[in-house]
C-alpha cells in the first residue's frame, strides 16, 4: 500500500475513507489512534491514508474532488 494523502483531523480522514469505500476503493488509516493520544490536528503529519498502488490515480482524482 502506498500514502496517497495526509488529513489533518480524523473527519476528514474518515470522509476520505466513506468516499473511497463507496467507490470500491480498499484503504488503511495510518496514526488514526493517534488522534486519542494528542487530540486534532496530528501534530507529526496527520492520518495516513493508504491505498493499493493499482487504486493510487483513481483514489486521488476522487479526493481532489473535495479537498
């Protein structure tokens, strides 16, 4: 799986997440606990979002749409 983003806060990592999924997308959230240790924003990079590289040009087309 490679990074295809890094959101700040954990919705809109989870936002990222419901749009992937709804278009067939498999992702991981990287740092998502992390967010109970520190609070939002990450204060080292934010919340991974990780998809198949075969998935990588269509994940992000779908992102760019709403960030």
């Amino acid at each position: 799986m490679i990074e295809i983003y890094s959101a700040a806060n954990i919705l809109e990592a989870e936002l990222i997440k419901s749009l992937l999924k709804e278009n067939e997308i498999d992702c991981l959230l990287l740092n998502k606990n992390m967010t109970t240790l520190y609070g939002t924003p990450i204060p080292f990079g934010g919340i991974k979002i990780m998809v198949n590289e075969e998935n990588k040009e269509e994940a992000e087309s779908l992102i760019s749409l709403i960030s």
